[in-house]
C-alpha cells in the first residue's frame, strides 16, 4: 500500500462558510495549498531551505471533485502524496477528510512546479526530490480522476477585449495579505474571485438570490478545474468573467476567465460542473422546463 502525508488538520470555523451552509470552495483549494508546504518540506524544501536557495513550488493547475458537504463545526484532515515527478513538473494527490465520520469531502489533484523565485521560471528537479518521492508515487485511486471536467486541459487564452460580451462577476484589486511567501497571489484567492463572482453569474442567467430563497434552492459546485496561467502580485487590479457552455440534465457548465485589468492579459481560467441543491433536503433538483429553455438561450461554445 502506498503511503501518505499527514498534511494538514483543522476545523470548519463559522465564517469559512457561505449562504448554502457548507464550508465555501476557496477554502478547499485553501487546506490544499497549506498541505502544499508539508509536501514540498517531505521533499526536501523546506522553509529554510526554500530561503536560502530561492526556490520553491508554485501551483499550475487544480483539478477538486467535491465529494461530500463539511458544515461549520466538523473537524477535518488531509493526506498527501506525490503522483509524478515530471523534469519541472509535478502531479500531486490531496484527500481531504471528515475526521468524525472517515468519509472523503474532496479530492484535489495538483499539477505544481518547481520555481527559482528570482528568475521567476520554472526549474528542473533536484536528484534528492526525486529519491524523496520514489516511494510515494502511484496511480490515482478512481474516485479522484475527472467525472465532467477534464484534468490538464487549457481553455483558449483570450484577452479581457475578447471576453466584451461575457458575464462580469468580479471587479477589484490585490492585497498584499493576499499574497503568500512567494510574492504573489495564494490560489485561495483565484477561487474566491469565481466563488465570490457566483452570484452575478446565477443573477444574470435567471436565477435571482431573493427567488432562491423563496423556493429553498441554492447553488454549488461538484467538480472544477483551475488554471493558473500568470503571476499576479500586490496592487495589481481584476476582473473576471464568465460564461454557460454546457447544460446537461441537472448540472451546468460554467467557464470562468480572470484578466488583469490594466494589461488585458489572461491571469486564471476555471472551468466548473454546478447544479442546484434543496437547501432542506441538501440533495441536488432539476431544472424545471421553464428554467432549461432560458438557459439554453446562454449556452456558447469556445473556439
């Protein structure tokens, strides 16, 4: 049996939650970005070490099926290993667990890189990384590979002037608390832009807060992938937008693209599978007929 990490350990605080009473997207992609460090450190970098030589590893691409809900209050682990070393790649596993029951919340699989803060580009492995990692590698287990939104894929790298007709769903800038050790933008924030953009998007697309509320409905997300495409650091302003590209019996597909608002350019892409929930019963509902025939009328397809 291949081994794991114990990388990270914790509770769901009350404010980690958003209005559909769960444990909010950003702080999944959080927890695996604090189990990001620890395995980074079983491989040799550590905190010190990341210090001394001016090297690190930076996240490239997120891939997190959300399995099971976590509410205010559960306590929660996760374990990691490494997949695959590539030259200056890596493909890694998180599990996210609820620690009272044993069940899997989510499951993220990362492609990271090895990063020379200084040249700002990615760097080959080192030998002892590789010999660290050898007795973690192994396969996926089934229930972390892709069910609606493909792993290592990119969308198309447009510019912020050929996304005019997109839905807008965020607007702001960078702060510096927002940044982690290695100057730029921690992926829980690029996840925070589209989750808290969420509303906007639904907005525009029929589904207004007030109505939802009347009928007990709220919205969440099974499966998304995120691609990090450009630094972004501190001061540095954005904006997202998004678009319906898929509409498939009870689920939605969502394409969120997030530019950097002074030069145009592509910083972030997420692609997302969501559904509506019966916020009593917690289980997801279909479409009404109505509501399908609307949506239909906002389903694009990329080039």
């Amino acid at each position: 049996m291949t081994d794991f990490l114990d990388t990270f350990r914790g509770t769901v605080n009350t404010w980690e939650c958003d209005d559909v009473g769960h444990m909010n997207v950003q702080f999944y992609v959080a927890r695996a970005s604090d189990a990001a460090f620890y395995l980074r450190h079983a491989l040799g970098l550590s905190p010190s070490r990341v210090r001394a030589e001016g090297r690190a590893m930076i996240a490239l691409e997120e891939h997190i099926r959300f399995h099971r809900e976590l509410r205010a209050g559960d306590i929660m682990h996760m374990r990691s290993r490494p997949v695959e070393l590539r030259d200056r790649t890596m493909v890694s596993f998180h599990e996210l667990f609820n620690s009272a029951t044993g069940e899997t919340s989510a499951t993220v699989v990362a492609v990271s890189g090895h990063f020379d803060l200084a040249k700002r580009k990615l760097i080959p492995w080192p030998d002892d990384a590789r010999a660290l990692a050898a007795p973690f590698l192994a396969p996926l287990p089934a229930h972390a590979e892709p069910r609606g939104v493909e792993r290592e894929k990119r969308l198309p790298d447009l510019a912020l002037a050929d996304a005019t007709d997109f839905i807008e769903i965020y607007r702001g800038a960078v702060m510096p608390w927002e940044c982690d050790d290695f100057g730029h933008m921690n992926s829980r924030f690029y996840m925070a832009r589209f989750s808290d953009g969420a509303g906007h998007l639904w907005q525009a697309l029929g589904f207004d807060k007030r109505t939802m509320q009347e009928k007990r409905r709220g919205t969440v997300v099974l499966e998304i992938r995120l691609n990090y495409i450009r630094e972004v650091r501190s001061g540095a302003m954005l904006v997202a937008k998004s678009t319906l590209t898929g509409l498939e019996g009870k689920t939605l597909t969502f394409t969120h693209f997030m530019f950097d608002a002074e030069t145009g350019a592509l910083v972030a892409t997420g692609e997302a599978i969501a559904v509506l929930l019966d916020l009593d019963a917690r289980k997801t509902v279909a479409f009404t007929e109505e509501e399908r025939a609307s949506l239909a009328h906002h389903v694009r397809t990329l080039a």
